[in-house]
C-alpha cells in the first residue's frame, strides 16, 4: 500500500493534536502495521507488499517463535535483513557457504538463501529485470555507538535526525537499507513516502503518528525496540 502522511517523535511528547489533526490512540490506519517482540512472534511477521508500485515482502525469524528460520525459495529476487539479537548463520544456495553474523550485523543476498538463529528481520523485493535492482551479496556491521552510547546516523536528516545509507541501491530506485536514527525529543515534520518502507526499532522508543489522507483521523503507535514495522 502507498504510504500514508505520517510523524515520528519521542515518548515524551503528549500532544493530543497533530498539525491540526486530532491523535487517536485507539485505533490502527490501515497504512501501518506493527509486531512487538519478533524473538516470539516472528512467525506473525508476514506482510505481502507485492501490488506497490515497487513491490516488497516482510519477513522476521526468532529463535523462540514458531518461525526460527527464513528461507526465501525464490531465485529471481534479493533479501534485506538485520540480525537484531543473538548469533545468525546464512547460507546461500549458489554455492552453499555458511558465514555467521552477529547482532548488529546487516546483510543483502540474491536469490535462493536462508538465515537461522538469533532473531532479525528481512525484506524481500524482485529482481525486476537484468537491468533493475543488481543486488551485490553484502555482510557488514554491527552498528556502533559513540561515546554517549548513541548510534548516530553520518548524514543530516529531517529536523535534527541523521541516518547512514548501510546497503546502498546498485541503480536509482533499487532498494537499499538505512539506518534513522531520531534525537531525543524530536518532532519529525509530517511527511509523505512515494514507496512502502519497512524497518525494526533497535533502541529507544517513539511514538509514529500516521495522518490518513481520505479521513483525516490521526493514529498514533508506541514503538519499542524488537518492533517491526
């Protein structure tokens, strides 16, 4: 679904009204959908995003859900992922080499793969065509915090927030992985996504506050980290 106006700020903030709009708290848009604790409930974590303009899948796996591992059986697609706690291994079908990641770490992988261990989430979009979304197999990470024991992002955002492109797009419009990291304290401006996007809290917590733009209502969701949204 096409993404829905919406703003993110901290756990602090009390407004009750929102650039006009009146925050709900009892109820959910249907642009937006979150999971608490992906460690056991992974195996709820199943968005198809197929029919988007440009389509992707969410996935999660846990190692004390139902779903403890993620195999994607498609070789005409590229898989996105995070490993959130604990020790993952990998595997990759072209030429069935295991390497293992730890927390922190994020990774991208064509074609027919599977993760186990730990618990994480992942995005899977298509290779659309030889010539669209080239995905390079890429590990890296983990994240690091600075002194003050914050993960601050390396390029300027909206409103004070900074984010670091982790796995970048190959050619314009290919999807790519980011890591967002928000001040404390922050109002982010309301705002508009042309594509879905998918993403995981993996420290602090804020309220997402989604504007839908045929009623007007406001919602607003509590995010914590080990969310999936």
């Amino acid at each position: 679904a096409k993404s829905r106006k919406w703003i993110s700020f901290s756990e602090s903030t009390q407004d009750d009204v929102v650039e006009g709009h009146k925050v709900h708290t009892d109820a959910r848009p249907e642009s937006f959908i979150a999971w608490n604790d992906i460690n056991s409930q992974a195996h709820n974590v199943i968005f198809d995003g197929s029919k988007d303009q440009y389509p992707y899948k969410v996935y999660a796996w846990g190692s004390g859900s139902q779903a403890r591992r993620f195999t994607n059986n498609d070789p005409m697609s590229a898989i996105y992922g995070y490993v959130y706690i604990g020790n993952a291994e990998i595997t990759r079908s072209s030429d069935n080499s295991a390497m293992m990641l730890n927390a922190g770490m994020f990774f991208c992988c064509p074609g027919i793969f599977e993760v186990k261990g730990g618990c994480g989430f992942a995005v899977v979009a298509p290779l659309l065509s030889e010539k669209k979304n080239r995905c390079i197999f890429t590990v890296s990470g983990p994240l690091e915090e600075d002194e003050r024991g914050h993960l601050i992002g390396t390029l300027p955002y909206i409103d004070g927030c900074t984010d670091t492109i982790l796995l970048h797009p190959q050619l314009l419009g290919d999807p790519c992985l980011n890591h967002l990291h928000f001040p404390t304290n922050i109002k982010q401006t309301q705002h508009t996504h042309p594509s879905g996007r998918a993403g995981m809290v993996i420290k602090g917590k804020g309220n997402c506050v989604v504007v839908d733009e045929h009623t007007k209502i406001a919602t607003k969701t509590l995010l914590s980290p080990g969310m999936v949204f």
